[in-house]
C-alpha cells in the first residue's frame, strides 16, 4: 500500500493546501478530504471525506462533478483486502479513517485532539497539530509505530520554520509518500 499527502494544511491556510490523502493499493485508488489544490487525481475509484457539513464540501462536490470523479461522501470502501472504513473520533471531531490491507494499518485523523483507541498498534497514523501533546502521549500508549501530522496549524509552521521537529513523529510535506 501506497499514501501520499496531498495536502498539509487548515483550510484557511495561506501556505499549504488543505490536508488530503492519496492511498493506492495496486490500481485502487481511494482519496481522502483534500480540497482546491490538493484534491485527489480523477482515477480515483472513491473520495471519502470526514464531514459533509465542511465549508469546503459545496466546492469539492463541484470538482467531482466537472472532473467525473465520484462524489465526495463519508462512507466505507472495500476491494480485495483494502478496507476502508469511517470510524468516531473523540471530542467534537468528525469521523476518521481506518485503512486496512493484509496485516498493515493506517490512520486517517487530521482534526482529532488525541487519538481514537481504534488507532492502536497503527504502522502509520496521519494526525493534526492542534492537542499536538495529547495526540503524542496518546502514539506511544496505544503502539503506534510511525506518526504523521499532516494538518498544520501556524504553530507547527513556526516550530518548522524554526528547524524544531514535533516531539514524537514527523511534519507531513505536501507530496510526501509513504509505503506499508
């Protein structure tokens, strides 16, 4: 399984385009929230999205539509062994992804403060910024091999720019590609 970030930032970011995620396991592609600038590639076989109540998701339905992409939904998806499946997160978060093929486990929750305890012993989760320190504490408890904040708030970018890393993980980069 392949995943690439397509996007690393908050919607109102004026340096990164907004988070977004590629997987592709064999010729299955499935793309993850995103949007202007980091929307999936029209190949995609689904594009699934946290939340449909999202300021963003009138203008992703509409690049769907004029690309012939499926349309944006917040949904489960299943071909051969990649399973894909939209899961709560806690606090006020919407859902996150729990993307599975073979024995490999990858996490999909950009907008959550900590973790979800279905992110456990995950080989890569891709996580956001804001609660930085309740989502570090909650990686080393539950097992998670490699973590990803791939939503950046201005404080990462300032820690970035700093030449300071996040306490445990690694920043996510627009076009950075991870294999499971």
């Amino acid at each position: 399984m392949r995943l690439m970030l397509l996007g690393v930032g908050t919607a109102g970011s004026a340096r990164f385009a907004p988070a977004g995620l590629l997987v592709e396991y064999g010729r299955t592609h499935v793309g993850f929230d995103g949007g202007p600038g980091s929307e999936p590639p029209e190949t995609v076989q689904a594009w699934l999205v946290r939340r449909r109540d999202d300021a963003v998701y009138p203008e992703l339905c509409r690049i769907a539509g004029d690309s012939g992409m499926p349309h944006p939904a917040v949904a489960s998806f299943r071909h051969g062994a990649l399973h894909v499946e939209p899961l709560p997160l806690p606090g006020d978060a919407p859902v996150g992804y729990r993307i599975a093929a073979g024995h490999h486990t990858a996490v999909w929750a950009p907008e959550c403060r900590g973790l979800p305890l279905w992110a456990e012993d995950a080989d890569l989760v891709f996580a956001g910024t804001p609660g930085m320190r309740q989502t570090v504490e909650a990686a080393r408890r539950l097992a998670v091999r490699r973590l990803v904040f791939a939503r950046l708030d201005e404080e990462a970018c300032a820690a970035m720019d700093a030449g300071r890393g996040p306490p445990f993980g690694e920043w996510g980069v627009e076009g950075g590609r991870y294999r499971m």
